[in-house]
C-alpha cells in the first residue's frame, strides 16, 4: 500500500466543497506560492466561449499577484462549460489577434481586461488582443481548469480553428 493510502485508510476526513471553491482554493495556493512565472485568468462565458478576466502578468510584482488572486476570488460556477470554445479564445490572445468569444463590457467580474485590448474603446466584435510579450525560449502554457463536462453550446470552434496560422 502507498503511504498516503494507508494515512487516508486510518483517518479518513470527508470534506464536502463545491466544484467552483475547489478551484479557487488551488489557484489562490498556486499564485500565493510561485515566483518567477506569469499567469491570467480567463472564465467561461454566459453563453459561448471563454472572457479573459486577468491578462498575463509577472507574479513578482506584489500589484500583479493582488490582481491575480482577485480575479480567481470573483470566479463563479454560473456560467456554462464552453471548453473547446475557452481554449479557443485563449489561442487567440497567445497570437495577438481579434477576440472572437470575449465579454468586452459586462459586470465587474465578467469582463475581458482591458489592458490586453489593442483599443479597449472599440465595441464588441472590433477588439483585437495585445499579444504577450514573452521570452521566445520560455515553455508556455495553458492550463484549463474545470469539470470536465463541456456543455452543449460548445459548438463553435470545429470550424474556427483551420483558419489559426500555422494550423495544420
């Protein structure tokens, strides 16, 4: 038997959380303990696709790691599971290019950062994303989290994703 089993099997504690403060609780870990890496947040949307609510930024910088937590703090379990849509739009900020899926006005916590948008002036539909300026060596990922069930309005990007650059 594995020791974590075994620890488990003689004390086992039943903790009963929601989906939604899971997550919370291992992000507000995470980004209260890395250094030396840039994270962002994006949420699924009401209807379709993902909102990125918090563009990429160094954790280092104590303001950055503050607004990190806040907006992993405002997330909710309201909205649907678009994640071919979410993972999607996440493409298109990596590239620099319009937003497709993105909620530019909205609530406080539903918003895409207006810092990533090349004129957070322009409607719905005409915003294209600051593409982040990272280190060409650097590993970058994406990491999407949910729970696993996508939803039945996650329908749209078959079609979207031969048109990315380099999509082959």
């Amino acid at each position: 038997f594995r020791s974590n089993w075994l620890n488990w099997d003689a004390n086992p504690s039943i903790v009963s959380m929601d989906r939604i403060d899971i997550v919370k609780q291992v992000l507000t870990t995470i980004f209260g303990s890395v250094g030396n890496v840039f994270v962002g947040v994006e949420r699924f949307n009401d209807s379709e696709g993902g909102t990125i609510i918090q563009g990429l930024v160094d954790i280092d910088v104590p303001a950055n790691r503050t607004a990190a937590l806040a907006a992993v703090a405002s997330l909710s379990p309201e909205d649907h599971t678009t994640i071919a849509e979410s993972a999607y739009e996440s493409v298109l900020y990596w590239l620099g290019m319009p937003a497709r899926f993105a909620e530019i006005d909205g609530d406080n916590e539903n918003f895409t950062d207006h810092a990533i948008l090349v004129d957070p002036s322009k409607g719905a539909g005409e915003q294209v994303y600051i593409q982040p300026n990272l280190s060409a060596c650097a590993k970058n990922y994406t990491v999407l989290l949910s729970d696993g069930r996508a939803g039945s309005r996650d329908d749209k990007t078959e079609a979207l994703t031969p048109a990315l650059p380099g999509y082959q």
